[in-house]
C-alpha cells in the first residue's frame, strides 16, 4: 500500500521525502511538479519568505530514466533561506541562550508541542510545525495526481472566501472559462469580480498588522466507481480525505459535498437520484453527495470544502501569552508570516485529495507496474459497464 514519510524544518537544510510502495513505470513529469510547487509559494498577502525561495525537486532515488522503478522514490526540497540560518539551526553546536524562545503563540503548536517533547526552546517545535512541509505534501499530491492522469482522472482546486461571506459553491472547477479564471487569478478565485475587494482586505489587514483565513474547495472527477468501502470504518473514502485534509495546518473543517448545509434539507432534496443514459452510464443530476456514498465514490464529481483559520502569527502583538519560563504574562512574539495562505493553501489541499484518490486507487486496481494496474482497471470497468 502506497505510504509517504516526511522529514525537515523550515529553516534547515532541505525538506526530505519517501514515498513507498509506488508501482513502476510511469514518466514522471518533472515540471509538473515544479509548477505545483511554484504554485504553493505563490498568491496575494503571502510573505517574504517566498521571494527567497524558489521550490524544485530533486529525486534521489525511485526514477531512473525518466520513469519510477517500482523501488522506495525519494526527494529533497532545499531550504535556500538555510544559508541565513547557520548558526542557530547547526546540528552540532550548542544553542546560544539569548536565541532560545521559551513564549509560546496562540494558535500554533509552540505550547503544547513544547511541554509534550520537555523542551526548552520553541524553535525546535515551531521548525517542524511550519507550514513549510507542505512543500513535500504538494510534491507528493503531484505525483500522485501524474499517475491519475493516466487513467483520466483529474483535480482543480479554487478559493471560494477570504476574510468574509462565502460563495456559493454549487459549480464545476472543471468547467472552461472558471479553470481559466482561476488561472488568472493572484488569489485562485472563480469569480475576478470580487478579486479587487478581497485584495483592499488583504491590503488594509497588512497594514494593521492582521490576518485572515478563507474557504477553499477542492474537486476531482472522473474516480471510477467503488474506490473505498463501507466493510470497515478506516477503509471509507470520506474518512480518509476528511483525515488527509484536518492534517494540513491552519484547516479547521472539513465539509464534503453540501456538507454543513444538508443538515438543513429534507431527505428529498438532498438525495441524488440515480439515472442511465444510452450509453449504459450512470449519472446523476445533482451532487449533494459530493461523490460518495456509503464511504465509496459513486462516480460523481467528488467534491470537498475546507475551513482555513487567519493565520496566528501577527505581525503587531496583539495576543497575550505566557513565558514558559518564568510565568509571566508576555505578548506573543513576532516570526516571519504570510497575511493571508489561503491560495497557496488550496494547492496544499488539492495534493491531499490527490493522495487519497491514489491510496484508494491503488488498492483496488493496485499492481507492482503501470502495465498491471491498466489491466485491473479496464477489466473493472469491463464488469461494470457491460
């Protein structure tokens, strides 16, 4: 069963990843994944930091001549920003006493993370907790979605909100003209006519030293029928994506297919009656199941919102906090942050859902190589529109 392990800090040397369990010979598309990257460090309100670093990857093993060879892939990212952070990110030397954070940010894993592990200095928590290992995530989330391609499965991922009221989110982001918005847009929003508001929010939240979360959706179509079960509670599809999603940092919900509000409809509404065309395919002419029923993928557009929280670092102190050390109210300190990642966020998203589609795919249709899974899978669908 495909598996993936991270490793790395904001600023050490290089975000480090394996990917295990991959089957063999597929090409890898090594710009895909660059743009993927380049995406996650792009988008309005993002901070400094992404003018230092630009995000490549570089495969240390798995890939051979262009295609994946069926052992362990391997990659690193480089931090470029390490060269600034030497000396107190060293592996050997001791930490100076005078760099040592010992007051925690609300919002962030700095205090429980901290008292957990019995440490006496923060970065070691905030280094790891970082945002920043969404870079080996998205990296994943592309691989993962070059294998999908193959068999015509694709994602699209967009921002339905920041900082305000949400949109209505009953359309397709895989429809022409709102893929090409979203591709134009420095905010990754289906709608430019609200593209000036939401810039002047981020705008004046700059300047008064804030922050603001958003509401991203992220979709997928063309997952075959049955991916997941309702056998066992840890094999449905939902729970797994829900899982993958509540992993990313800063996402505090997560809603699948009319979600929150279908405990506001009656049953007649929200069902999605289930039709046959002449061409013996299923279809349905709503989605509130936001394709999948039962824990499996029904065939539909599988389509999942999620709740990113404003960022907690602010760059004014507002918040209080506690020195760990001594007991003393303090003021939260300052750490270089974005003021709003809900764009960059949505890309982080699209490689979760990514990698669950692919775990699931792979263990129904899963073989050692491309070659066998292309059999399992057209003998699949043989079964099932015959």
């Amino acid at each position: 069963m495909i598996r993936f392990m991270t490793a790395g800090e904001s600023h050490g040397k290089a975000l480090v990843t394996i990917i295990d369990n991959f089957p063999s010979g597929l090409k890898i598309d090594e710009d895909f994944i660059n743009e993927k990257l380049a995406l996650r460090q792009s988008g309005y309100g993002r901070g400094a930091r992404q003018k230092i670093e630009t995000d490549k990857i570089e495969f240390i093993s798995g890939v051979r001549g262009g295609l994946t060879t069926g052992s362990p892939i391997s990659f690193f990212i480089k931090n470029k920003d390490y060269e600034n952070w030497l000396e107190r990110m060293d592996v050997y030397k001791p930490v100076p006493e005078d760099s040592k954070i010992h007051i925690p940010r609300p919002g962030h894993a700095d205090f429980a993370g901290s008292i957990k592990y019995n440490l006496d200095d923060i970065r070691n928590v905030l280094e790891r907790s970082s945002a920043r290992e969404t870079a080996s995530r998205v990296a994943v989330g592309a691989i993962c979605e070059i294998l999908l391609r193959e068999f015509g499965i694709e994602f699209s991922s967009a921002v339905l909100s920041i900082g305000g009221d949400i949109a209505e989110a009953d359309f397709n982001l895989f429809d022409e003209k709102i893929l090409n918005n979203i591709k134009n847009s420095d905010l990754r929003i289906p709608f430019p006519v609200k593209e000036r508001g939401i810039k002047s929010l981020i705008d004046e939240l700059k300047k008064e030293g804030d922050s603001a979360g958003g509401v991203i959706i992220v979709q997928v179509k063309n997952a075959p029928i049955g991916l997941g079960s309702f056998t066992q509670w840890d094999e449905k599809l939902d729970a797994h994506i829900a899982m993958s999603m509540m992993s990313i940092q800063a996402i505090k919900s997560v809603e699948i297919g009319a979600g929150v509000k279908s405990g506001y409809m009656r049953g007649s509404d929200f069902q999605d009656s289930i039709y046959i065309n002449s061409g013996k395919k299923y279809y349905r002419k709503t989605d509130n199941a936001g394709g999948i029923e039962g824990g499996m993928s029904n065939g539909e557009i599988i389509s999942v919102k999620c709740a990113m929280k404003p960022i907690p670092t602010l760059m004014k102190p507002y918040l209080d906090t506690v020195d760990l050390r001594t007991g003393e109210q303090e003021k939260a300190f300052l750490e270089r942050s974005d003021v709003c990642a809900v764009p960059a966020a949505s890309v982080v998203c699209e490689a979760a859902l990514a990698y669950s589609i692919c775990l699931f795919f792979l263990k129904k249709f899963g073989g050692d190589s491309i070659v066998e899974i292309i059999r399992n899978y057209e003998g699949y669908n043989k079964q099932v529109y015959s």
